[in-house]
C-alpha cells in the first residue's frame, strides 16, 4: 500500500511541476518592471557608440572611389568559349 500512495504521489509532483509552465503561458502580460538608470543609460551609451561606428563607415565608404568599369560587363571565360 505504501508503495502505491508513493508512485501515486510521485505522479502528482510530476505532473503539477509540467503543467505549471502551460499555466503561466495562459497567463495575461505582465507588465514590464521600469528600466533603471543604468540600464538608460547603458542603452544610450550603446546607441551613441553604435550610431559614431556608423558614421565612421560612412566616412570611409565616401572616401573610397568605386573602380572604373566599362559599359561593357566583364566575362571571366570569355576567352574559353567556343566561338558560335
């Protein structure tokens, strides 16, 4: 009889321990906790370093001048192909 009402008692555990996370899945949104001070700031931080990052490209990308290419494109085996 013991060992019924543990396995019974096991299977309980188990299955309130699965079906608690389908439980807070069902749940309505909760609302955000209010950003810190440090984390605003971290955030700006991250954003002026990402924003002068692309500036720098677009400096560099305006300084360097494309190759001159022809109106005719370019054929890597036009020499190889048998002529028609």
């Amino acid at each position: 009889m013991c060992d019924l009402a543990r396995k019974f008692a096991v299977c309980a555990v188990v299955s309130a321990l699965l079906t608690q996370v389908a439980y807070a899945q069902g749940l309505p949104d909760m609302q955000e906790l209010p950003e810190s001070g440090r984390q605003k700031a971290a955030e700006e931080l991250k954003k002026a370093q990402e924003k002068a990052a692309d500036e720098v490209y677009e400096s560099m990308v305006k300084r360097v001048k494309p190759p001159k290419t022809s109106d005719k494109k370019f054929d890597p085996w036009g020499g190889l192909r048998a002529p028609h």
